[in-house]
C-alpha cells in the first residue's frame, strides 16, 4: 500500500463542510479580533490575533469529533 500526498484540492471536496466552518471561524475570528482587541494593538495584529482565536476556536469540536470516535 503506497500512500500519496493529498491536495487542498482533494481535502476541500472530501470535507466541504469543515472547510466552510473553518473559512468562517477565521473570518468572524478576524472582525471580532479588529473590534474587541485593545487598541494598543496595531490594526493588522488585532485581525491577525482574532483570525488565529478564530482558527483555534474551530479545532475544539473538530478534535473533539476525531478523539470521541471508536
């Protein structure tokens, strides 16, 4: 059995849904991070940041799903 390197091609179609849900964690992430971040923080590192939270905040029920798997 060989194993081949998958695409981001091929982990789009085989997830659309995780896909979508991740693309919008991200984006909300990165609105919320540019207007609830202190403003001692450049603009570009409070969208960076809450893009990053967003990120995050999507791998707590995606692990959760892959770990309580039998």
């Amino acid at each position: 059995m060989t194993s081949r390197p998958s695409s981001l091609i091929e982990t789009i179609r085989r997830h659309p849904f995780r896909v979508i849900a991740l693309t919008v964690c991200v984006i909300a992430g990165g609105a919320l991070g540019a207007a609830y971040l202190p403003d001692s923080l450049s603009m570009p590192r409070r969208v960076v940041g809450g893009a990053l939270l967003g990120g995050l905040s999507w791998l707590i029920p995606s692990f959760g799903r892959i770990i309580g798997e039998d």
